[in-house]
C-alpha cells in the first residue's frame, strides 16, 4: 500500500485547486504580499501548470510601509518566472481620498490595504483572488472555505458559506461578485517552512536573522523605519532579529533569533510557544479583528 | 532549546478525522486536551481563551473557545460551522473537522465527514447511547468513513466502572452491525482529567488497549488505492505556446484512485476512445508512475479528443450513465422537488440535471425509510433518481469517493444545495 507524505499530499491538494481556480474562472490573480505563505502560493502556481507560465498575474497591495527586502525579492521572482505584476498603491488610494490614513502612534496602514484591494479587483475585473490564507493562523480563518464567496460589495458572510464537500469547489457566481480562494488552507505555519525546505525555495533575507534598529512596544519588538513614530521613553536599540511573518512595517513584529537557516527556523518553530500572528499588531486590537476585518473584504 | 528531528518530520502521514458529539458530551474539551497535550496551542492563544472566559463569567478556562472562531458562536455558546483544527505529533500530521452535533446542522455533519478517514464518535457514559450517537453513526457511515473511535468519555463520573463502559459498547455495536461498520473501536476516557485521551489512566486498570493519541497515531490511513484500476479526472489542459514545448498537451488532474504508468491502456469517458499513458509528469519531472491522490499531468500517445471533464481510466472500467440512484443530503431552505433543474458538479464534469423520483427519505434518528415524500426539507437524506443532459463517468461511492460524489448546485442563486453519493444506475 503506497500513501504519501503529509507534505506531497498537501502540494497535491493545493495543486489541484489552484487548476480548479484556472479552470472555473475567466480573470484570477494571485494576492502575493512577499510573506511566505504567497512565497509558497507561487512556487506552487509554478508548479501546477508547468511548463506553461502562470496563468494568471499576482496582486501585489503595497502599503508604501515595506521592508525594502520584500520589494527586491518579489521583482526578482516576477522576473525569475516570467509572471505579470500589477501593484495597487495604498498611498494612491490615500492621495486621492479613497481613504483616510490613521494618525497616533499605533497608525497603520493595515486596514486600509482592504479598500486599495477591493479597488483592484474591480478595475481589473478579478473573479477570483487567490490568497495564501491559512486556517490555523486565526480562528476566523479556521471557518473558512477554500473558495469563499464574496459579494459585489467584496463582503464574506461567514455564517452563510456555501457547504464544501469532497473537493468539489463550486466557483459560481452573479456578475460583480467574486470569490476568493486559499489553496493552501489546510498548512500550518511547520508544513510552509518545512515545505520551503524541502523544495530549497529561495526566501527573502528577512526572514533569516540580521541586525536591525529596533524599539520595544507592548511587549514586541518592532522595526525602526522612518514611518514609525516613536513615543516618549521608546528607545532604539541595535538588536538580531528576524520576521516569523511579514505584513506592512507598522504591525510586523520581530521575532530576537540567531537562526540563519531553514534548519534553524525549523527547529526554532518548533520549540516555540507563541502563534506566529502573536506578533501581529493588526489582530490584537480586539477579539474579533480578523473576522471584522475579513467581513468587510480583508486578504 | 528543545531540538527536533528536521529530516523525521518531513515525511509524515497525514490523518483527517471528524468529531461528532454535542456540546455537553465534552466535544471541545476533547479536542482541546488533544490540542493542549500535543502542544498545539500556544500561550498566546491560551491567554485569548482565558480572558474570553472570564469575561463570559467562566471559572474554569473553557476549551470550547478555542474552536468556536465566530463572534455569534461565542456569544450564542454554540458551533455553527465546521471548523478546521490542525495539530501534529511527531508520527503525523492531524487535521480535525470539528463539526456541531446539534441536529439541524446535519449539512455540517456530512460536511466535515466528506474529507475524513476517521470519525470520532462522543457518548457521555452517563447517558449512553442515545438518538444523536445513532444519527452520527449513519453520518460516518453513509459518507463512507473507514474507522470509527466511539469515545466513552466522562467516566471520571461514572467511577471509571467497567461496567458502564461495556453496556455502552455491547449497545452500540448491535448500531455498528446494523450500519456495517467493520472497523468500530472503543475507548473508555475522561476529556476532562485527561485519562486515556494522551496518558493511559491509572483510575482504569481494567482497560488496556491504546489511549486515543496512540489510536489516532498508529491506525492505518488508507487511500483507497485499487491497484486495479486508475482514475484521472481532467482539470485542466496544458498547451503551452513555445518552440520548446510546441507538441506539448498535457492533461492534468489529481488521480482518483489507483496508480497509473507510463505505458498504461487508457480510456477516455464517456467518448470512450482509446490511447497509451506516453509520459506522466509532476512540475519538470518525469514520472514512472503516479499513485492517488497525486496531482499529475498526463500526455497521451494518440491525438484524442480529451477536455475538461473527461474521465481517463484504466483498468476495470468505470460506469457511464444518463439515469442513476443516489443518496442525497439537502441543505438549503428551497425543497428540492421532483422536476427541478440543478446544476450538478461530479468530480471535474458539470452538466444539468432533474430528480425524476424521491425513492424513500431515511428518518435519521430511526433508520426507517419513509417513502411517499413529495419534497425533500433542508437536512433530509434520501434515496433518489436522477437525470442528467449529458452522460457521467463514475464509480458507486463505496468504491471511490472522488468519481462516485456530486454536488447540487441551484442554477437561481448558484449555492450548493446537496450532496449525492452514487449507488449505481
């Protein structure tokens, strides 16, 4: 009797539904943050249509607020793979008054990526966006379907999901609405890094430890860029650290570690005992901020 | 740091199991001790779940939190959708579809059990067993799980009596025979005190089988694979336009069952036309043979017609039909009613269909069949007749769940409204 390893037959299912997204919808695009879980996302892509090229651009919302490391990663990916970028700019989006940016010390861009993203997917005329969101990272997450319906005003109604049985994904929709998809659903946080390791995936330095300015607030460790303000008594220190996630500068914490290989960050994971989102300003602002946030068209 | 086994941990087997229980059978305290003692909740997390609790006016940490994600299940103190739960041991890799218990999510039910290879089964050994523990089982049963763990849990209230625990078990396996369930396996536990969920208990000397965690770790996962036959649903087809890859047609998809090699006789369904397997590739590699479920692409040596949709077999042939019977779920507040057209979605092939007879409606609680129904309500299970515009390629259910499955799609409003597993023509 032959089975396959937890991580082949993961690949396999995502695999599987990123050809289902190809096959059911006429405009997908990939959501690719430089996090990586996207890093995963597209490699997966890759491999799922081989040798033809990706069928299908990536999505890139930048919130003006990213770690220069990301930006250099991802043009040399897009390059690498011969894939289309298109970038939906959050400060755009603020300039012309779509919204209004946060102030305080705690401001972020996070929130405002959900308009800036809705804005694309409606100029381009995207039907699916696919996300490399997983269910074990938050528990609103954790009710979610691997295509996800949204309605023409880009919101998910989590108590009325469309039943998903077997791997039969019903991609139908009204016009204006659009779904959006996560192939990788069913991955941990140990199942992408061990999956990066397994498949040697290049990932951004950031990821691996340097020494980078930093300040302590509310119990995390944050980077000293020129967008964050400092308050009274915050002081910077040079510190060896590295990102367990990576979201907009304002709300990614850093993580103080020596690890400087995947083996390292394997082995730091596991020892670990605090969720990788732990670090994420955006989720602690209150007990429901993911599904508040998701309702109303967040990635 | 505690050091881990970075080569060990990255070829492990993949388990997936569905709990079935109510809240008060100690559901979301299982699987939070099996989160906890496997040390897959993490302190932040944890934290979460005690200022939730003491906000909600709990004492005690209450675990159910932990799985109840949305704002309203937290406030209602009830599970409204299934809910995915990952945790690993260093053996595997396990992936939990906890769903509701309570009866009208019956759709949940069929739901999580769709994906899963193992069902856990609650009984408060207080109670015993009771309608809902019957209604589970036919659940499992008719989505076609493989093993059933029927958890005698909250001995610690009973005196950990033997007794209890064997009256329960005698009762349930005249359920098991009833339901033809070949692999049933009972475990007396107490989710709460954590005996014999992790640690064997000390408070039951008298059992001496494995504690649940051992059970979950060792029980085989069985893909299903028929070395006699092979299955490939066609996703998607690759043409690339390129000088290096001008004669390249690839048909991809996930294999269904079986294995296929290079050099295999294959049929296309329902055409049924003819080729040999010329090459099996997985991203740039070249593949000798693929195993279920592997995600593959496949070139044929003849140029055949093959699109989306089409079945690629080998081996014992499928069945092609235009008039089936199947059992169904329905789930949505619209009755389904003779005549209705539904778009129906059977493993990568659409077409249109109408129920042509409701056959009987299976009275869960009961397992009587109830024939005469005129419409099927949101929850019912029944066998039916079905008609569809363009032929299937499929498998009875019971021999492969991927060709043997369809969903019912309403062509108005597009939301899946039924599930059907297929018995035959």
């Amino acid at each position: 009797m032959h089975t396959l390893t937890h991580l082949n037959e993961l690949e396999s299912e995502a695999i599987y539904v990123l050809r289902e997204v190809a096959a059911q919808f006429e405009r997908p695009v990939i959501l690719f943050s430089g996090g990586k879980d996207s890093i995963v996302l597209t490699h997966l892509a890759h491999k799922a249509f081989y040798p033809l090229r990706i069928p299908f651009p990536l999505l890139h919302i930048d919130t003006g607020h990213n770690f220069q490391e990301t930006l250099d990663y991802r043009d040399a990916l897009v390059e690498r793979l011969g894939a289309t970028l298109i970038v939906g700019s959050v400060q755009e989006s603020i300039d012309t008054g779509r919204v209004k940016e946060e102030t305080g010390y705690n401001a972020s861009r996070n929130k405002l990526q959900t308009t800036t993203l809705l804005d694309a997917i409606e100029k381009y005329k995207f039907d699916a966006a696919v996300g490399g969101a997983r269910r074990d990272e938050e528990k609103a997450r954790a009710k979610e379907r691997f295509f996800s319906h949204r309605d023409e005003f880009g919101q998910w109604d989590p108590k009325n999901q469309r039943p998903e049985l077997w791997n039969i994904f019903n991609g139908k929709k009204n016009i204006g609405e659009h779904f959006r998809v996560f192939p990788i659903s069913n991955w941990t946080e140990m199942d992408v890094w061990q999956y990066i390791y397994k498949e040697g995936v290049e990932m951004p330095s950031i990821y691996f430890t340097h020494e980078r300015d930093a300040f302590f607030r509310d119990g995390q460790w944050l980077a000293a860029e020129p967008c964050m303000k400092l308050k009274p008594g915050e002081t910077v220190e040079r510190k060896q650290v590295r990102c367990r996630t990576i979201g907009d500068i304002s709300c990614t914490g850093l993580t103080l570690s020596r690890a400087t290989s995947l083996e390292e960050i394997i082995d730091e994971i596991a020892a670990t005992r605090v969720t990788e989102r732990g670090g994420r300003a955006d989720d602690k602002r209150s007990e429901t901020a993911m599904e508040d946030r998701k309702i109303s068209g967040y990635f | 740091m505690e050091k881990t086994d970075t080569s060990g941990y990255l070829d492990m087997e993949l388990l997936r199991f569905t709990t079935a229980g109510s809240v008060d059978d100690g559901k979301s305290t299982l699987i939070g001790r099996l989160l906890y003692d496997s040390k897959s909740i993490f302190e932040d997390q944890l934290e979460a779940v005690e200022i939730a609790s003491r906000r909600g006016g709990n004492d005690e940490v209450n675990l159910a939190l932990l799985t109840d994600g949305l704002r309203s299940e937290r406030e209602q103190g009830i599970t409204i959708d299934v809910a995915y739960r990952y945790f690993a041991t260093p053996r595997r890799k396990f992936i939990i579809a906890d769903t509701p218990g309570h009866v009208q999510y019956t759709r949940n039910m069929v739901t999580g059990a769709s994906t899963a290879d193992l069902a856990i089964i609650l009984i408060d050994a207080r109670n015993g067993v009771l309608e809902q523990t019957l209604r589970h089982s036919y659940i499992a049963a008719l989505l076609g799980i493989q093993h059933v763990v029927v958890c005698v849990n909250k001995m610690d209230l009973v005196d950990f009596s033997r007794e209890v625990f064997e009256e329960t078990r005698a009762r349930y396996l005249d359920i098991a025979a009833k339901l033809r369930l070949d692999s049933v396996t009972f475990l007396p536990l107490s989710a709460k005190l954590g005996d014999n969920v992790v640690s064997a208990s000390t408070r039951m000397p008298w059992y001496a089988g494995p504690t649940l965690m051992e059970l979950l770790e060792t029980i085989p996962v069985n893909h299903r694979v028929n070395e006699q036959e092979s299955r490939l649903p066609v996703q998607y087809v690759i043409r690339p336009i390129s000088d290096k890859f001008h004669d390249f047609r690839g048909y991809s998809g996930r294999l269904a069952g079986g294995v296929l090699k290079k050099g295999d006789p294959v049929t296309v369904y329902p055409s049924g036309q003819r080729s040999t397997v010329a090459a099996i590739t997985r991203h740039d590699q070249e593949l000798d043979e693929a195993f279920a479920p592997e995600s593959i692409t496949v070139q044929l040596a003849d140029d055949v017609d093959v699109s989306r949709g089409d079945l690629l077999a080998g081996g014992e042939p499928p069945l092609v039909a235009r008039e089936i019977t199947l059992m169904i779920c329905w789930f949505n507040e619209r009755p389904l009613r003779p005549g209705n057209r539904y778009i129906i979605m059977q493993a990568t092939r659409e077409t249109i269909g109408v129920v042509t007879a409701i056959l009987h409606v299976v009275n869960v609680n009961t397992l009587e069949s109830e024939s005469g129904k005129e419409s099927l309500q949101i929850n019912d299970i029944a066998r039916v007749a079905l008609k569809t515009a363009k032929p299937l390629a499929f498998d009875p259910y019971a021999k492969n769940r991927v060709t043997g499955s369809l969903i019912f799609v309403d062509p108005d409003t597009f939301e899946t409204v039924g599930g059907g597993m297929i018995e035959g023509v």
